[in-house]
C-alpha cells in the first residue's frame, strides 16, 4: 500500500468504523508503494464520506479527477452489476485515491457529488446518458452524448452493438419536400 | 383560327419554325447555361472525418479543385450549390445535415464521399446513419476509404455530366435517387431509374 494515502484510510476507519471500505490496490505493481488504493462505499453513505474526504485536513482531496462507470455483467466472481468510480486528487497532499460505489439493477441510483466538486456535473450527465444510473440531487440531468429521444444506455453489457433499431428510426427529406 | 383558315394555309411551317426554336433554345440552355453552371459548382464542405482530409486535399494546390472550377468552397448551405458528405455521419448529426441541404437554393446536388457516408463503413454501430442515402436524396457515390483526391474529382465530373443534361431544372424536377456511382456513366443511369 501507498504510504502516502495511509493516514487516508485510517482517517476513514475511524471516521466510519460501521462501513466496510475493503481498501485494496487498484491494480497490483511491483513496487508497492507504487499502488493507489481502492475504497468501498455504500451508496447510502457516498455523500458522508465523499464530504469527510475532501474537507478532513487528513484527506483534502481537492479534485474529483474523473468520474466513470464499469458494467459488471457476466464478469468472473463479481457480486454488483455496476460501480460507479471516482478518482480522487489531493493537489496538497499529492497523493490519490479511487473510490467504488456499487449498485444494482433494477433501479440503480447513486447521490449526485456535483454539491462537493462541481465538475461531476457533465460525466455524471454522461454516466447516466450511457449507463441508465440515476444521480440522486443532480442539478440537470439529461442525456449529453446521445441525441434526445434515444430510449436506451448503450454501453451497458446487454445492449446490442448495431442497436435496436434507434439508427433507421429517423425523418427523411426527399427531392418533393425540398 | 377558324377550321377553314387551317385548311388553306399550311401550319407545318410555324410548327417547324417552333420546333427549331425550342431546339436552338435547348442548345444553348445545354451547351451555355449548363455550360457555365457545370464549371462553376460551388461546393459545401460537410466534413465531418478523415475524407475531410482528402478533400482539403483536393482543394490545395496538388490536385487544384480550381481546375474543374469548384475551388469556391462556401461554409453557409445558402451560397452552395454542390453538397458534399465527407465522413460517417452519427444520427444526432443528420438534422443539421437535413437542414443544411433544406438550405441550399436549388439546383442543388449531392456527393456522398467515402464508405461512411455512402453505407457506414467500419462503424457499424447504433448511432451512425447507415448511408446517408436513407434520409437525404444523393446524386453520386464516391467509393473509396478515404478516397484519393483524383476519385473525388471523378465524382465531381459526374456531377458536372448530370449538369451537362439537366443543370436547369430543380432537383424536384429531376425526380428522387438518381443512383450514379463513379466509373459508370452517367449517360446510362440519368433519368431512367427511380429508386426511393
């Protein structure tokens, strides 16, 4: 484990000693004190903790660097269908941390963090756009990739490459209309 | 022109006179008007991935659009005449494509330029119009991907051949899908075929 995002997690622990973060390397390296650190957050809790992370002196995690979505359908061992990812920045501390949030079909919702860093504003847009995931307290939440009208989220696992028909169902100009 | 004055005096020649006039009027509407339109084509660039490229391409000096007099590229449908698709076009994209060719004064014509634009290439994917042929009339296919800046200027000797015949006429006149592709001529195809 990283050295630097040590206190991170004993903050956290103490902070929330009923929550159960599971803090584990992101991917495995050779040198360990290369590996950034994974965390587990319950939904329910995201806002809590996500507001304990950025204003505790311990943490300061000033950036949310980005903010992403992983489908877990049919992958080995996996318990949740989706989980929401944030990769978070300390420009301060200098040190990272990657938190997961783990939801489920068939009403999957996770609470809107644009109230602690503005900037999920437009990948929370996007994540719901592509992922169906609905963000509780998100100021504008429409679709932002897609055009308006597209019924379905596309880069879920079960959604056909060529689509549902979306690509054919549209107007047509002729020679007689223009 | 009572029955009896028809009867004395001959029609044939009025008629003949008309014939001629209407045959010297078509001659020059084809080989003057057309003549000047076929070689002043004002292309819009509606480039939207690489074939975008090979057309800059085909505007620059190498290949010098500027030889088949439609170097006068214009970024507003309204100054155009000669619409050209240059790249895959995804379906939140084809009402502005439909609205730019709603836009441009008739005559006007369409290049599809590139597999993307003609069937969708490579991206055969929900949110990419499978040719843009399904939503906008188009008059010629240009093959290739991308393709070189000479098939882009066969595609653009075509347009001008189908000037060449009906240059004068809108394209509502002229009828929907006139399906010409580069390399075959645009004598046999023209007018003949009325696909959907």
């Amino acid at each position: 484990m990283s050295v630097a995002v040590q206190p991170v997690i004993e903050a956290l622990t103490t902070r929330f000693p009923d929550i159960d973060f599971a803090p584990g390397p992101l991917l495995s390296r050779k040198k360990k004190e290369d590996e950034q650190i994974c965390v587990r957050v319950p939904p329910d809790r995201l806002p809590a903790v996500m507001e304990f992370l950025r204003e505790d002196d311990r943490c300061s995690f000033e950036q949310l660097c980005d903010l992403a979505c992983v489908d877990y359908l049919n992958f080995p061992k996996a318990r949740d269908r989706f989980a929401v990812v944030y990769a978070l920045l300390s420009i301060t501390k200098g040190h990272r941390l990657w938190v997961k949030c783990f939801v489920n079909d068939p009403n999957p919702e996770v609470p809107s963090v644009t109230g602690i860093w503005w900037g999920a504003d437009w990948p929370e847009r996007e994540v719901y756009d592509l992922f169906g995931i609905k963000f509780t307290g998100h100021p504008d939440l429409r679709r932002i990739l897609t055009w308006d009208g597209f019924e379905a989220h596309p880069l879920r696992k079960d959604y056909p490459l060529q689509g549902r028909g979306e690509r054919e169902n549209f107007e047509t100009v002729t020679r007689d209309s223009a | 022109m009572s029955a009896a004055s028809s009867q004395t005096t001959p029609v044939v020649g009025e008629g003949f006179i008309a014939t001629q006039l209407s045959y010297v009027v078509d001659l020059i509407r084809k080989h003057g008007v057309n003549w000047a339109r076929k070689n002043s084509l004002w292309p819009l660039p509606f480039a939207t991935a690489c074939c975008g490229i090979e057309l800059m391409a085909t505007g620059a000096s190498r290949y010098d659009i500027a030889r088949f007099g439609a170097e006068a590229m214009r970024f507003t449908p309204r100054q155009c005449d000669l619409f050209i698709c240059a790249g895959r076009v995804a379906i939140k994209m084809m009402p502005v494509l439909q609205r730019l060719y709603l836009q441009m004064a008739e005559p006007k014509w369409v290049i599809s330029m590139g597999a993307c634009a003609s069937s969708g290439g490579v991206f055969d994917t929900y949110s990419v119009v499978q040719g843009i042929d399904q939503f906008v009339p188009v008059d010629v296919y240009v093959p290739g991907c991308p393709p070189r800046p000479e098939t882009l200027l066969e595609g653009l000797m075509a347009i001008q051949r189908i000037v060449t015949n009906d240059g004068v006429k809108s394209s509502k006149e002229r009828g929907r899908g006139l399906r010409i592709t580069v390399g075959q001529s645009a004598q046999t195809h023209h007018g003949k075929e009325d696909i959907g």
